[in-house]
C-alpha cells in the first residue's frame, strides 16, 4: 500500500510515518503542503492507494478544490472541531479523524476498508513471514499455503492451502528432518495470529506451564512476533498475542520467582538473540524485583512486558547485542548507516509501540526508552545520568546486563565474575541497592 501523507510540522509527521510503516508496512510519500502533494502526484505518478491530510493545510476553497481533485482516492483527513464542519462541503471518499485519536481513528479506517476491499493490504507472492516449525504447527491446518526454504530466495510449497494432513505427517517432513523454520505470506499473518492466541489462551487456561515450558515459548512467540511486526506491523491483534503471552509468563512465575533458581535454569537458554535474550531479561528482571523485595504483579507485568517489547524493533542480531555507544563505534564497520541509526534509535521507537498499546501501565515505555542508559550518563538515547533513570529502569538496565552474562557465560556462570564487571558501572543511587541485592547470591 503506497500512502501520501500530507502534514507540516516535521517532527510529528515523522512519528506518523514510524507508525504508518510499522503498523501497515507501507510505502510513505511526504508532503508539507496541498501544492506539494499535487505536484508529487502528478509529477512521479505513484500509485497512491491512500492520501491522509493532518490539519488544515490551506483556505476552505483550496481544501475543498484539492478534495475535489483527488476524490476517486480513497483520503483520510485528521482535523478538529471547528473544521469538521467546513469539511462537509468537501467531496470525495473520505473520513474526518479527531486528531485525539488521530492513530486509533486511522487504523479502525484503513482496517475497515481493507475488510470492504477499498483498501489492498500488503500482498506478496513470495512466502516473507518466518515461523518456528513448532510454533507453526501448533496452528495448523492454516487456510494459505506452508512453505519449507530450500536456500536463499527459494522455496516450495510444503503444505497446499485446503490440505488435510495429520500432526505426525508434519512432523516427519519437518521437526524430524531439523527443519527450524517454516514460512507462510503476509496475508496469512491475520489467521495465524488469531488461532495462536485461541492456542496461548489454551496454555493459560490449562494452567500447568513450567517456567522452563513457558521461556520456550516465550521465545518462540516473541520470535513470531518480531516477524509479524516487521512483515504486517504492531497491529492490534499482534498486541494482544503479546499481552496474552506475557500472561502466560507471568503465571509460569508465580509469585515470588527466585532469582537464583532463574539463573540455574537458563544456563543452557539456545535460541536467537533478541528472542532469547529478551525472554530472560524479562524473568531475570522479575526475580531481580523479588530479591529487593519490590515484587509484586503489577511490577511483574511492567517488566515482563518491557522484556518482551524492548529490542522488537531491531532486526540484526548481531547489533541487538551490542552494549554501548563505545562498542556500536568500534564495531560500526560492520553495519549499514540505516542499521546503526536503527540502533541509536531503537529505544525510543520501542517505547513509541508499546505507548500505542491499549491498557498498558505507564511507566513500561519509560523502562524501555531508558534501558541503555548509563549511570555516568553515557548511554544513549538520552545520555541521562542516575538521578534521571527511574528505579525500575534501574532495575532493568542491570537485569539486561545479568542475562547476556548468563547467555555468554552458561556453565562458567559465577555471580562473583558479573558483580566485579559491573560494580563500577553501577555504583549510584539505585544501582548500587540493585547490585547490593545480588551480594547474597555470592554462594550460587
Ligand atoms: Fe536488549
Ligand atoms: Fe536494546
């Protein structure tokens, strides 16, 4: 879907893009006045799919001039009470949006009309979507096809849309022969997502996850996840798989996780990195709560929560590992511009998603812009020193710390080693309670 995003002011026209691409994954064209636009339409002729206008951007007679020029595209104008009225005189096919809910507004209408067929959503004959082979299964019979990668850029079709197959059939074709992965296309994503959430609800109802059961899933979902937002973005369904998921974790902790006991069963974590390393996080940081005796569920829902959403917008693995502006500059020959400006920025446009979720608690998105802060201040985005990063970022950032030391060091995992590689980083304010917590793991 190609989209014409016409808005002046910059700074919160970027955060519509970001939110355009990561919700739709479509393509934006920018325009900061009614002739800009008009001169980008007819001039580079893209196929624009959809014109959404922000604010009024010229006198009546001009609006309703551009309206009337472009009403065979389908135009989503965000304006507030006092225009709302002088719009009805406009023509074409379009929807007035308060610009209170200017996002929730546009995604129920594009949603809608991507339901009525006025809208195409993304379509892609290639499989794009990679999903663990369990995980998959899991949900099957799909109603698209199933695909198996046989190399870069070359699939076959596995399983046919309408197929009848028996779980022990798939299995022989792929968990038995090492298949990790299997694909489906984008358009498929909307099923998959729902019957995934029928299946979390399942786990949760039955009640008897172990914390071991509920990380492999974790970090099968969160896998899923990061695929999905990449491929159809943060949709809403997508944000309640995550919330379910996070449930799941949740109840498989209980109430007073033991932090040690967490350590001893992760040494042997596999799995992809960000997957991988965002799971402990999130259970590291829920046992870290109890060991200063700041436990409690809702604590435990903002970190889990914060584990599970706060590398989801980064895509290299290699570079999601890296710890600080010092490592990403050493390093930085190995990555794009595009990756490294990612990077920098993935805090706030992690924060920037999870704001966009419904019923979430505050304070998740502030433990996610602020988790590679620094307490001397040289962390990024923000560069803040202690007194400014909250005490449950606090919390957090040292968590974060523990579970790449707890994935790096696996069997040569000694608390003694962590304590002396951090006690000078984290010697101010909270820190220093945080690290003085782990003191009494010394015998583990
Ligand atoms: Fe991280
Ligand atoms: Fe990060």
């Amino acid at each position: 879907m190609e989209v014409l995003l016409i808005q002046k002011d910059q700074q919160e026209r970027e955060r519509f893009v970001f939110f355009m691409e990561s919700t739709y994954g479509c393509v934006l064209h920018e325009a900061t006045q009614l002739d800009h636009a008009h001169e980008l339409i007819q001039r580079e002729n893209p196929k624009i799919d959809l014109i959404i206008v922000v604010g009024a951007l010229g006198n009546d007679d001009e609006m309703k001039k551009f309206s009337m020029e472009t009403s065979s595209i389908p135009s989503i104008y965000i304006l507030d009470d006092a225009l709302r009225d002088r719009a009805a005189g406009w023509e074409g096919t379009f929807l007035v949006v308060d610009p209170d809910q200017q996002m929730e507004g546009t995604v129920g209408a594009i949603d809608d009309w991507i339901e009525q067929g006025i809208l195409e959503g993304s379509k892609s004959e290639q499989p794009q979507v990679r999903i663990r082979t369990r995980l998959l299964l899991s949900v099957c019979p799909l109603k698209g096809d199933v695909f198996i990668r046989l190399n870069e850029g070359k699939f076959v079709k596995l399983f046919k849309q309408g197929d009848v197959f028996e779980q022990s059939d798939m299995e022989k074709y792929t968990i038995n022969k090492g298949v990790e992965y299997l694909y489906i296309q984008r358009e498929q994503c909307k099923e998959f997502v729902a019957k995934l959430g029928e299946e979390l609800k399942k786990v949760l109802a039955a009640g008897r996850l172990t914390v071991e059961g509920s990380a492999k899933l974790n970090e099968s979902v969160h896998e899923a996840v990061h695929e999905l937002v990449a491929n159809i973005g943060f949709t809403r369904e997508v944000q309640e798989l995550v919330k379910t998921q996070v449930e799941v974790s949740m109840r498989a902790l209980g109430k007073e996780p033991s932090l040690s006991d967490l350590m001893k069963k992760f040494l042997s974590m596999e799995g992809q990195y960000i997957s991988a390393h965002s799971t402990l996080t999130s259970y590291l940081a829920c046992g870290l709560a109890v060991q200063l005796q700041w436990g409690s569920a809702p604590t435990f829902h903002k970190l889990t929560l914060a584990g599970f959403l706060h590398d989801i917008t980064l895509n290299n693995q290699e570079l999601a590992g890296i710890r600080s502006l010092k490592e990403l500059e050493e390093k930085k020959s190995k990555f794009t511009a595009e990756e490294v400006k990612d990077f920098r920025e993935h805090p706030i446009k992690s924060a920037e998603m999870t704001r966009r979720m419904a019923e979430v608690p505050p304070d998740v998105d502030t433990i996610i812009r602020q988790h590679h802060e620094r307490p001397d201040g040289s962390g990024f985005p923000g560069g803040l020193e202690h007194k400014y990063i909250a005490p449950l970022s606090s919390l957090f950032i040292v968590a974060h710390d523990l579970a790449d030391y707890t994935l790096e060091a696996r069997d040569s995992f000694n608390i003694e080693v962590f304590l002396q590689s951090v006690s000078e980083t984290y010697k101010a304010s909270y820190f220093r309670k945080i690290l003085a917590s782990l003191e009494t793991l010394r015998k583990f």
